[in-house]
C-alpha cells in the first residue's frame, strides 16, 4: 500500500512537467500547421544569417547599385552584387512598419481619421485627409498600395507620433542582428532610412513568418472601406508587378524615391514549390526593375 502511494505521489509531481514538456515541443516544431510559430520564428528568426560560402561565380548581368539572391529554404546565398552596400530602401521600409504594428497587438478592427498632418508630402495617395478607416484596412493599403498616408496613420495610431514609431522599427531591426539597417521615420519617403540587399534578405524572412503581412503583400486587388464617408470604397492594387506573374508571391515589397531609384525586395516560389528570397536595389527604372527581378528569378531556379 506504501509503495502504492509513493508511485501515486510521483506521478501527480511529475505529470505536469510532462503536460509542459509536451505543449512545449508541439508549439516549437509548429507540424499542425506547417509553418513556423510565433514561438519557433521568434527562436529562429534571432539566430537566422544567410550563407555566403557557396556564392555562384557567375551569374547574370543586372543593370542596378545591389542585389542578392537567397535559397529561401535554408538561407545559402546563390548571387550577390554588393550585398553590403549601404543604400536608401525608400519604401521597403513599410515592411518593418508593418511587423511593428503588429508586435503591438493593437485591434485592427480599431479606427482611425487620416490627419492633415498624415497627409503631408504624399500626393499620390487615394486616401483623403479627414477620411476614416480600419486599422486592416490601412494596413492593406500601407502594404499594397504603399500608402504613406495609411503608413502615418498607422504608426500615429501604435506609437503616438512617426518618432516613436520609427525607435520601434530600429529596435525591431536589432532583435534580428542587423547593424546597417536605420529608419528615421516609418514611410520610407526620407532618405536617410537605409539598409543593405544581405539585411533586407533577412527582414524578408522575418516577414514571412507573419501571415497577415504574407496574405496581404501576395494579393493582387482589393477594396476598402471609407467608414465616414456613405458607400464610399477604394480599390488598392499591389505595386509589386510580379503579383500574377510566372511567380508565386509570398511576401515582398517595392520602393522608389529619387535617391533609392526603383527597389524590390520579395520572396517567391516556382511550380516546383522552390523558394527564393530577391533583392534589387536602385534600379534606373521601374519596369527594368521587374525586368532584372525575373531575369534573377529564372536564373535563381535552375541553380536549385
């Protein structure tokens, strides 16, 4: 009966270690749903670097400042034409705005008015000053559409003010080990907001690892509201061209400011489901840009 109790004893004391153990590797191995975790990304990503050690001697000749080409599946880098050069990313910066919006858990249900101020030197903007909108529906605009109003707005929304928000995005590029990554404001229209093809490599990664933002930067079209205004809708269409092409996308962004010249950073998948992760760097025009895309791209896939 003694020994009856005392096995009684230990187990009671050792079951809910086991529970732990249990959940604890469910949650990191992330097999349910075949894609990393919050938990795994966030063990991962901190570690994540790229392999230069297997860089192709030759590859194709791209006219543009920087770019590299990654193995998404296991970070080796198949091309590279000044990786590490430090350049303007214009607005391949809303990717870390984004990933910064929602670190924050804030509720994207949750509304926001478009300021004057959000309105300031972003003309091109569907989006009118005074004009209403969820925080989703921002979102899809800042991420799509590259939005800088929407941008603004989100990160007044998180933060309190573009100053606030952009501390967040330099220590969110910490976390992930970069050093020559720099944002002085969230919408990528200051120049000074910098990063290297290798780093933007890695920020594609931890990009990926959110789904809203991989659903979001892979769709082609789509409608949002304007909630103050009576039946009134904008329809956002992604700025990223390879979006319906022979590509898959499965996140990505474009950029272009006078300083950066046209700029895409994206991940893509073939037929085949291979992965790549692309960087293109001040491109001298916006379609040569997608032109020097695909022509890594295809070259990328037969290397695989």
């Amino acid at each position: 009966m003694e020994r009856h109790m005392r096995i009684r004893t230990l187990l009671l004391l050792t079951l809910p270690a086991l529970v732990l153990t249990v959940l604890f590797v469910s949650t990191y191995t992330g097999e349910a749903s075949g894609r990393s975790t919050p938990l795994q990304a966030s063990l991962e990503g901190r570690s994540y670097s790229l392999d230069f050690d297997r860089v192709r001697s030759r590859g194709p000749n791209l006219s543009l400042r920087s770019a590299i080409l990654v193995n998404f599946e296991n970070g080796e880098v198949l091309f590279a034409k000044q990786p590490d050069s430090v350049l303007p990313i214009a607005s391949i910066s809303k990717l870390v705005a984004a990933m910064v919006v929602l670190d924050s858990k804030v509720g994207l249900t949750l509304r926001a008015t478009i300021s004057k101020e959000d309105a300031y030197r972003s003309s091109r903007s569907h989006l009118a000053a005074g004009w209403q909108l969820r925080l989703i529906d921002l979102l899809h605009a800042s991420l799509m559409n590259s939005d800088n109003r929407a941008t603004r707005t989100l990160a007044c929304a998180v933060a309190g003010s573009l100053d606030s928000f952009a501390d967040l995005m330099n220590r969110k590029v910490k976390e992930f080990g970069l050093k020559n990554t720099v944002f002085f404001e969230p919408t990528g229209l200051d120049a000074r907001n910098v990063s290297t093809a290798h780093e933007l490599a890695i920020i594609l990664h931890h990009a990926y690892q959110y789904d809203l933002i991989a659903k979001i930067t892979s769709t082609q079209k789509c409608r949002v509201a304007v909630l103050n205004r009576r039946r009134r809708t904008v329809q956002l269409v992604n700025t990223n061209r390879l979006v319906g092409s022979q590509f898959t996308v499965l996140t990505g962004k474009t950029g272009h400011i006078n300083e950066s010249a046209y700029c895409l950073a994206t991940v893509l998948k073939n037929s085949g489901g291979q992965k790549l992760a692309l960087v293109v760097l001040g491109a001298p025009g916006g379609r040569l840009r997608f032109k020097e895309a695909r022509k890594l791209a295809s070259w990328g896939f037969q290397q695989l």
